[in-house]
C-alpha cells in the first residue's frame, strides 16, 4: 500500500481511529486517577575493603577492585526473604516477607561501589523507612558474611553513604507519560484496527472499486437520502436536489451507450434484493421521461414487484395478462401522472416467471414497445438469486447493474457480471447507490449552485470511447 492509500483510509475511517484513541486515553486516565499513588525512598550505602585503607597505593586499589567485584553479589541479598523478614521485625511491619521484597529493589552504580536501595510505598514515611531500614539490615548482614572464621573484623566495611530522604512526590503513576504513551498507543492501534477493517471489508465504496472488479464504467452514483421511503420519487423533491441531479447526469450518461441505436432497451437489475434497483429504474425511467424522450418502463421483477407502487398505478393488468394474451399491449399501458412517462406494470404473479419472460410472447413484447419508445427501462429482479435479469438482458441492449454502496462485496458485483456473460449479455454498467454524502469519496462534485452531491465520471472521454468501441450484442461497460 502507497502512502496515499493510508490516507484514503484514514479519512474514511477517522472515526474508528478517534474513538479507539479516546478509549484508550480513557482507561489510562481512568487507571492514572484512581490508582494509589506510590512514593519512592532511596537509601545508598558505600562498600569498602579493609585494604583500602593500605600503606601502598597498590593495595588501595586491590582493596577497591576487590570491592567493586563483591558488590554486586551484595545487592542480590535484597531478593532474600530473610533480610526482609529482618527489616520487618526492626520496623514492625504488618507485611510477609514476599510482599515487602516487592516493593524493594536495589541497584549498582556502574564502576563504583556504590548500592542504591529503593523502597516504594503508598506511604512517604514508611517508604522511607523500608528504605534506610533495609540499608542498615544489608549492612549488618555484609558484615556477617564477610567476616571469616575466628575473626572479629570483615574483609569489607559497609556504610550507609546517604540516608534515606522522605519523598514528597509520588513516582507512580505519572499522569503526563501515562496520558502520552496512551495516546500514541492508541492512534496506533486505531490506524491497525482501520487498516486491517479496510484490508478485510471487500464491499464496494469507490471508483476504484468498481475499476478493480468489472470493465464496466461507473455510469452514476446516488447518493443516500433518509427520507427515500417517504419520498421515492424524484417527482417529490426540488429540481435542484441532490437526488434528482445524480439523476439527470445518470440520464446524460446513458446517451452515450450504443449511441447509433435509434431505440434503447436497458435491464435495471442489482447482485442481491435490497440494493435498489427498483427505485433506480423507476426514477431514472421518469427522469429520461422528463427530458422529453418517449420513455417506457416495464415491470419484469414478477416475483416481488415494487414499481406499481412506487409509481401509484395499477397492477392488477401488465406483463403477466399481455403474456397470456388476455390483454392487448395498447390496452395494458398506463401513463404516470404528471411524467408522461409510459408503464407497463407486473400484472398477477405468476408460478413460472422465468418461463414466461424467455417465452417468444415476451420477445413480441419488447419488440412491439421498439417500435413506439425511445428508450425501455425494464426493472428485473436480482442476478445472483434467480435467472430472470440475465434472460431479459440477453433480449435488450444490456444490463445496468445497481451496487449499494458499501454493501454489495466486489465478489457479488463480479459473479453478476458473469451471469450477464454466460447468457452473452451485455452490462451496460454499473451504478452506485446509497453513496454517503461526503467529501473524499472520488465522485462527488460542487459548483456553487447549491447541488450538494452528484457524480459525474472522472474521464468522460474515457466513457464515450468505451462505448463507442462496444458494439450491441458484446458486453459492455456500465
């Protein structure tokens, strides 16, 4: 990944990052201001040969190298559970031995002989305490050890160098390093849970992701509007909605597919159920309407039918009774108020859709609507759950395949287009739904006029050749 990939991601994903990084500094605080503060007394002792003292300046330093070799061995005996049981006695200390250790370490300075006793304790008197008490009982017991047999004097004269001092701050904990390291740890964890959340969600929410799974261009992108339930139609909102300019530019797009064709049939269709193919093909049918083509939409989705209504028409007589011969193509259409936009709704559902929809009645369809319409908006089921969309496709001009931003998975959007293949379909291309309304995103625009969100291809050039090189019948880029 480049460095500019990273930043793609992180400012898709500053929210994971942020809140993971206000987690994280909230449990620090939480243990930096709860926890009990603990403070740290330090006691040192100095440790010297009885030859240091010597009447040859060779002997001083052999009582001086001997020292420096001895003491680090005497800074162990602080890990013993006896001289803690000592230093408990002395100070009368409600304490195991094991516990007190704990709270003791002792340290060498580098080439001296020097041993720094530090006790901690939540307690500043009692640290100090634990800390000279241990420097004294460390001494008597150097004493002891080094005083060979039938002697009175050892070989080494331990000293308590420095008292230990009463401390006056704590030492734990550290309110600015913990904060600090914890807001390192946690934008770091942050951008690692947005990478490998990134790295793992294969749904589709780019131009690149489009590029990246199909030939076929992205035609349009619509953004995610709340109140699409209560307003489907593009005839509800403002000419100057967002909603209905991705419309009009998904409208504008399309007149450069197969642009020599003098009839235009298009399949409106998506991966899976859910992802808005109907209200696609229903606005986009009414949006061709409004520019004055001469626009039919046929509702083909015989299993679970929406565009009646959505549209507020009639769906007791469509596809279903022409098919069957019990009503007359004319007779079935139903215009939309207000649009002039033609329809044919679903009719009865029947028990074998897929059966009647590659019936030579359906082919007398289409072919009948050619010869009145400018363009055909056919709204067809899902491609992946059943094979009607890939059989309608297969008799008109393409498929344009709708993904749900966000939702559909590149894998879905993929074996869609290989259903179109199989039945030697072409995809018209691809529209993107559901797109959040944000910056950032690779398809959206602004120019003063108050549109607030839209699409447009980032190389228009690039469409219309693609278009003009695919001939009907092959497949073709969304």
């Amino acid at each position: 990944m480049e460095l500019r990939d990273y930043l793609r991601i992180l400012r898709r994903r500053w929210m994971l990052v942020l809140s993971s990084t206000l987690i994280v500094v909230a449990v620090a605080a939480v243990y930096t201001f709860t926890v009990t503060p603990m403070y740290q007394s330090t006691a040192k002792l100095f440790i010297s040969s009885s030859a240091d003292g010597g009447e040859t300046v060779s002997g001083a330093f052999q009582g001086a190298q001997f020292s420096q070799q001895q003491v680090t061995s005497y800074a162990d005996f602080v890990k013993d559970a006896d001289l803690a049981a000592v230093v408990i006695k002395d100070l009368g200390l409600s304490m195991t031995p094991g516990g007190l250790k704990e709270h003791v370490t002792a340290t060498v300075t580098p080439n001296t002989v020097i041993i720094a006793l530090q006790a901690q304790d939540a307690s500043p008197a009692r640290a100090q305490a634990i800390a000279q008490g241990y420097a004294v009982a460390l001494a008597d017991q150097i004493r002891t050890v080094e005083t060979p047999v039938g002697e009175t004097e050892p070989l080494v004269r331990p000293s308590v160098n420095s008292d230990a001092t009463l401390p006056t701050t704590p030492v734990s904990p550290q309110p600015v390093r913990n904060l600090g390291l914890a807001l390192v740890l946690g934008l770091l964890l942050g951008v690692g849970l947005a990478v490998a959340r990134e790295l793992l969600d294969t749904t589709v929410k780019s131009v690149d992701d489009v590029r990246e799974t199909t030939d076929a261009p992205l035609l349009g992108a619509i953004g995610f509007d709340s109140q699409i339930r209560s307003q489907p139609l593009v005839t509800s909102l403002s000419s100057h909605a967002p909603r209905a300019e991705a419309f009009r530019v998904l409208r504008t797009n399309l007149q450069f597919v197969d642009i020599d064709a003098t009839t235009k049939v298009f399949v409106v269709t998506s991966a899976l159920p859910g992802e808005g193919k109907t209200t696609t093909s229903v606005n986009l049918a009414i949006t061709l309407a409004q520019a004055g083509q001469k626009t039919l939409l046929i509702e083909c989705d015989l299993r679970r039918p929406k565009a009646a209504v959505a549209l507020e028409v009639d769906n007791s007589v469509g596809v279903t009774t022409v098919l069957l011969g019990k009503v007359s193509f004319d007779d079935a259409l139903q215009e939309h108020t207000g649009t002039g936009l033609a329809v044919l709704a679903s009719g009865a559902v029947p028990p074998n859709p897929a059966e009647l929809l590659q019936s030579r009645a359906m082919a007398d369809l289409l072919e009948h609507a050619k010869d009145r319409f400018d363009t055909i908006i056919i709204d067809a089921p899902p491609l992946l759950p059943v094979t009607d969309a890939a059989l309608l496709a297969s008799q008109a001009d393409g498929a344009i395949v709708v993904a749900a931003h966000g939702r559909t998975t590149r894998e879905q959007l993929a074996q869609a287009g290989e259903r179109l293949q199989q039945v030697d379909a072409a995809q018209v291309g691809v529209v993107l739904n559901m797109t959040p309304a944000r910056r950032g995103q690779g398809y959206g625009y602004g120019y003063g006029y108050g549109y607030g969100y839209g699409y447009a291809p980032s190389d228009t050039s690039e469409a219309k050749a693609s278009t003009r090189r695919r001939s009907r019948g092959t497949q073709a880029s969304e």
